[in-house]
C-alpha cells in the first residue's frame, strides 16, 4: 500500500507541474516578431504527457490487480 500512495503522489506532482507550467504560456522570446528572425526553440508538451502518465497507472493497476488475484488463488489452495 506504500508503494502505491508513493506512485500516485509522484504522479500527482507531475499532474501539477505540467499543468500549472502550461497555464503560465511560453516564456517572451524578445524581440520585435516582425523583424523575422529564428522561431523560439523548444516545442510545448501538450496533451501527450497526460496520456503517457494515464497509459502507466493503468499498466501499473493491471500489473498489481494480476498479483494481487495471484495471491488469492494461492491462498485457496493452501
């Protein structure tokens, strides 16, 4: 049980991280945008980190509903 109150607390800060990070807006690269020059570097992570992390805690809960029915069943037939 400790192991998953440390996972979701890891993924709660992330959750919070990227979003608070997303509601800020990129950063003032400077400069007149009319001038020209070279676009700002960096590309905005977007809705792709909440479906990897989403894609994980479910891997993850699969994984621990498997062992956890594992346990039952040998607990059955002792």
């Amino acid at each position: 049980m400790k192991k998953v109150r440390f996972i979701l607390s890891i993924i709660l800060v992330l959750t919070f991280s990227l979003s608070y990070s997303q509601m800020r807006g990129p950063s003032d690269p400077g400069g007149d945008p009319e001038v020209g020059g070279d676009p700002p570097l960096g590309a905005p992570i977007g809705n792709g980190a909440f479906i990897l992390i989403g894609l994980a805690v479910a891997y993850g809960g699969k994984k621990l509903y498997n062992l956890r029915r594992l346990d039952m069943e040998e607990q059955e037939d002792e």
